[in-house]
C-alpha cells in the first residue's frame, strides 16, 4: 500500500469517511475516542511495571506505540500488501493497548490487554465481537499457551482462524496478528533506553543488558519492497568490555553475559520472530534477509572495530541454532570469531582505547 500522502497507517486511517466502513459506522471517531482515554494510562505502563515486577523497563509509553505504528505502515508498505480500512481500525487498536497491562506486570501482560477497558470503565465503547478479535490478535503477539501437557509458542496458528467473518468482512486475523508481533519485534531503538538513568547508576541490575541493548541499537530500517530489514548497533568501549547479570526466565537462573552476545542473541530472536511471521504475511510482504551491522566505538578511527551479518533461512528450520551455526563465516576477527570473549580479548591486546 501507498502511505506516501499520509505518512503511515494511522494518518491514512485518521483520513477515510465513515462510508468506507461496514455499515457507515464512524470507526475513526471510534478509535479517537479510545486513543484519547488509554493516553494518561499509557504515559504510566512503564513505572507500573517497574513497581510491580522490581525492574527497570524500557518504554512502553506512547513513544513505543508510535513506533509500533510507524514499522507496521513499513510492512505494510510493501506494494503487494493490503489492508482495508475496518482491518486497519483493529490493528490500529491492538497496536494501542499491546503493552499497556505492562502496568500491572509482565507476566501474561498479552492475555490481559482488553482488561483495560473495564479497568477504565470504558467497555461499552466497543462492540464485543470486535473486541474479542482485537484481543485474540493481542494475545499473539507474544507468550506461549498450554496445549496438553507442554508449552505451544506458536499462538497465531492454534488460537486463531486465518479469516474472521467480522461486520460483513473477512477479517484476516493471522495477518493482523503478524504484523502486529512483527512490528513489535523492529521497534527496539536507542529512544527506548533510559540512558539518563544509565548514566547516573539508577537502573536495576537485571535490567541494564536490556538497556544497554536498546541504547546502542540506533535503528532498524524496514527497506520497502527489498525483503530486507537494517539493524544498525553502535557499541560503547566501555560496554563491549563490560558483563552484566542476566536472567534467565525458562532457567530461572542468572547469568553473565557481554552485550555483544547479548546482540547476537537478539537478532537471532529477531530472525526466527521474522521466519515464523512470515508464515502468515507471505507473499504480500516477503522478508528474506536481516541485515546487521555492529560497531564497536573508539576514539582512534584507524582501529575500530565492525563487522557485518545477515540472517537468513538456512537448513532445516530449528530454534536451537546460535550465531555461529548461521553465520560463521561471516563473523572472523584475527583468526577467532566474533564474540564477547574475543572483542574483549582483541581490545586490550591491541591495546585499543
């Protein structure tokens, strides 16, 4: 689709009359309303989370949503995608409440996002049937449910259908889900980071990798109609030699890690997250490649440091797989490989500063 006139999805959205609506209803003014009424609570989802959970999460206010918004109209750019405008009122709405039972904490924060409504005594506004689908589509966008006696990750196939009779429209909600659970995937970035707090020591030590993580994440670019997605890291010194605490939920276990394996295990996050989405966004939107540069920052250019790796599928599709069965050949550093070890290893024998 073109977004070009109207920027993105929302501003698209935002300019369709109620006659492009099932039955001429004002979805717009709907989605007004609800946008305006989920703002204050919005501008608080991440200290509720902090005081409920004892971390210090990234934000999840209105800066994320936008963001969310602006890498969906990224996908949906694509030329072959399409998306009608009572699609986009769904969508444009999960995309709203998401996160924001992050407040009340992360656990199952996915399952409980239209509790929101009753919370703010606002369930009337929205038709249950609507609401319903917007739920279930929310609820895909991470977690794992119970299915027998193990846990299923892939929620989009299981708990929802691929079209939805819905209003007189068959509403594809796998696709919907996708591009929400995708979108929420690229909209990490260096704004999410609360680098004042970094800076003064203020952040909960489980949560610094994260931080630091968005922090040198400066963007990630959806290329339009190219099948690739651009993540550009720039590392600290400081952070490239530094481990911190991380916890392991399925371990229940901390561990120590370098932010440079830290980057490794995101982006391969990203790479399966990517592969499994397209299950149900092909062939309208066909991402084939993430392509990520790393540099480490130093202030004698002639010995910086950088490398490049693309993330793509390869073999048998197994969530197991590391950086190095993907892209081994692509991470060689001075007869080693890329890895945190190894940088840390590279700086202080080549004495880089």
């Amino acid at each position: 689709m073109d977004f070009k006139k109207h920027n993105n999805l929302e501003n698209w959205f935002l300019s369709l009359p109620p006659e492009d609506f099932p039955n001429g209803e004002d979805f717009v003014t709907l989605y007004k309303t609800l946008k305006l009424k989920l703002q204050a609570v919005q501008r608080q989802v991440t200290q509720g989370a902090d005081a409920t959970d004892g971390t210090s999460l990234t934000w999840h206010d209105q800066s994320h949503i936008d963001m969310v918004v602006q890498q969906a109209s990224c996908l949906l750019a694509y030329k072959e995608a399409k998306i009608t405008p009572f699609e986009a009122f769904i969508l444009l709405v999960a995309i709203q409440i998401h996160d924001v039972m992050n407040s009340d904490g992360r656990d199952e924060h996915e399952n409980r996002a239209t509790d929101i409504f009753s919370i703010l005594n606002i369930g009337g506004i929205i038709d249950s049937v609507i609401k319903r689908a917007i739920s279930d589509i929310v609820a895909c966008h991470s977690g794992s449910f119970t299915r027998g006696s193990s846990k299923e990750k892939d929620k989009i196939s299981y708990l929802l259908p691929p079209v939805y009779p819905l209003k007189g429209e068959k509403v594809k909600l796998r696709f919907l889900a996708a591009i929400l659970r995708l979108a929420d995937e690229f909209s990490d970035n260096e704004n999410r980071a609360l680098s004042f707090l970094l800076q003064l020591g203020k952040i909960k030590k489980l949560s610094e990798i994260h931080q630091k993580f968005a922090q040198c994440l400066h963007s990630v670019t959806i290329e339009k109609d190219s099948g690739i997605v651009e993540f550009d890291f720039h590392v600290q010194l400081a952070d490239a030699l530094n481990m911190f605490d991380k916890f392991d939920k399925e371990k229940q276990t901390v561990e120590t890690v370098y932010l440079i394996d830290e980057i490794f295990s995101r982006t391969i996050k990203s790479h399966f997250e990517t592969t499994y989405c397209m299950r149900f966004m092909r062939p309208y939107i066909p991402i084939e490649k993430l392509a990520i540069k790393i540099e480490i920052e130093v202030a004698d250019m002639t010995k910086r440091l950088r490398t490049t790796y693309e993330l793509v599928e390869k073999g048998y599709p197994n969530d197991s797989q590391n950086i190095y069965d993907l892209c081994q050949d692509q991470l060689k550093l001075n007869g080693s490989l890329w890895s945190g070890y190894n940088i840390k290893e590279y700086i202080e024998t080549h004495n880089i500063k």
